[in-house]
C-alpha cells in the first residue's frame, strides 16, 4: 500500500463539496461568546469560556453544537486542575480510562481518566504519545467505537512544542466522485475480534453518519492489517488507497500550533488527527469522553 498523503494534493476528480453552514449564537446572545470559524470545513476557536467556571447549560448547549459543526474547536487562556478538566468531559459524555502505552502507565497518579502527554521526564517516566510526531494521519476506525470526544489541555508548551493537523472526514466524503462514494456507504471494515471472547472479526462502517447532524463521514485510519467485508486483500488495498487519493488527499488541513492554557477538543469518528514533531518541551493531559 502506498505512504499515505500528507499534505493537500489535487485530486483528478472530486465530489461536490459543500461548506460548513454559518454558525451564530442564538442560543444565548447575552454570554458574550465568539465563536471564530478557522477554515471552510473544519475547526473553531471559542473565545469567552472559562472553565475554571462550570459552564451553564446554554454554553453546554453551544459547545456540543460546536463540535458537532465544526469537529474541532480550541479554548485558549485556560487554567484548569485534574477535577476541572474531567468534569468539563463529562459534560460531552463518560469520562474513559487512560489508555496504556508500551513506555509504562500514562495515567495521571490518582487521576485514572486522565493521560499525561509529554516529551519530558514525568513521575520518572517519559511519556511518549503525541511527543515524537506522527506521520499518519490519525482518526475514525482508529477511536474506539463508543469515544465520542477526545480533550487536549497544555499544562506547558514552548514555542517550538510542535502543531496538530486536522482534516474534516466530512469534507473527505464529500470529496469523493460519487460512484466511490456509493461503494464506500456499503462496506464495513474488519479488525479485530468482537466484544465477549469471540474470534469473528468485529465490523466497523467504512462511513458513518453523524446522527446529530446527518453528515456522511469517511472512516479511516490506521488500517494495517485491517480487511474489508467482500473484498479480496487486494481490492481492499486499491479501493483503500483510492479513499485517500480523492478524500484525504484533496481536503483542507487546518493546523494549530499548541501554546500553554490552549484546550483542544474534537471528535475522533469525524476529524483526522496528525502530530508534527516537537523541538520544545511540552506536558499536556489528555482527557477522553464516551458517547
């Protein structure tokens, strides 16, 4: 299979995209909100929430539709404790355990829901993550099937700590020529065995549709060792390979370069993730959320 693209390339043909829709704040015109849309089909930056606040139920409420519109916003300037960072969470969803990592547990101590991301030294243990860069593009079948948020905060960031890269699996999909995308809504990918000890494979969508917004999404990722339902290894691979030609390929990528008190959120099942290697020193914690 051939290295996956990173950057934006012209594609031979694309499918018809349509732009996110204008984005005000009727919810609550009095709670002095901004919201600042940082590119066509992706990404906001939020200003006028503190967190150190709980936030009350029409910021709840313009929050959630946020990330269901722009599937990645930023709130800079926060100071936030372990508590405040996984009740703010929980607000989108149940707080998940830390994942593992082959360098040691990732764990905040005494904080399970939260995982230290650091390219220094942290309790003794280095904890790699996000802090070596990555050149794959991250996101869709690579989040579990019931995460539904993942909350970044910069506890410190130098100057050169390094950018994130996103992209809107939306705009993927729609970038699709439509006879690849009508092949795509039928197929479901293979990875794994399914919950309760059994070895058939378990399914994922190779689209998911957001049920909030109705959006048609493409879910890719890291598919090494992956097969997809009714296909030959080698029409997964060309079929694959086409999927990020024409979707991933082709769409707007926005990057965001982490500075102290920044909170990054977005949704897994419907941005795409990549990590620039960092010169300068950075610890962040990182919280994710259920459905």
């Amino acid at each position: 299979m051939r290295a996956l693209p990173n950057r934006r390339t012209a594609a031979p043909e694309r499918g018809r995209v349509v732009a996110l829709p204008p984005f005000g704040l009727d919810a609550d015109p009095s709670a002095e909100l901004a919201i600042r849309p940082q590119g066509e089909f992706i990404a906001a930056e939020i200003d006028g929430v503190d967190l150190a606040t709980p936030p009350d139920a029409a910021t709840r409420a313009l929050l959630r539709r946020a990330l269901a519109t722009y599937g990645v916003f930023v709130l800079r300037d926060q100071t936030l404790s372990s508590r405040q960072l996984v009740d703010y969470a929980a607000v989108f969803g149940p707080p998940l355990a830390a994942a593992s990592s082959s360098t040691g547990a990732t764990m905040l101590p005494g904080w399970p829901e939260l995982e230290v991301v650091s390219n220094v030294a942290w309790g003794g243990t280095a904890r790699n993550g996000l802090a070596a860069g990555d050149d794959r593009w991250r996101g869709g079948l690579d989040a579990a099937a019931h995460e539904g948020g993942v909350c970044l905060y910069a506890i410190e960031a130098a100057e050169e700590a390094g950018t994130l890269a996103f992209i809107s699996a939306f705009e993927a999909y729609q970038r699709l020529p439509e006879g690849l995308k009508a092949k795509a809504r039928d197929l479901s990918v293979l990875r794994g065995a399914r919950p309760g000890g059994s070895t058939a494979p378990a399914g994922r969508p190779l689209v998911l549709v957001d049920p909030e917004t109705g959006r048609a999404a493409l879910q890719l990722g890291d598919l090494r060792g992956a097969r997809i339902a009714g296909l030959s290894a080698a029409a997964a691979e060309r079929l694959i390979d086409e999927l990020w030609e024409y979707g991933i390929g082709a769409s707007a990528v926005w990057h965001h370069r982490l500075a102290a008190g920044d909170l990054l959120h977005w949704d897994p099942r419907f941005v795409l993730v990549r990590a620039a290697p960092a010169a300068g020193r950075f610890i962040l914690w990182r919280a994710r959320h259920g459905l």
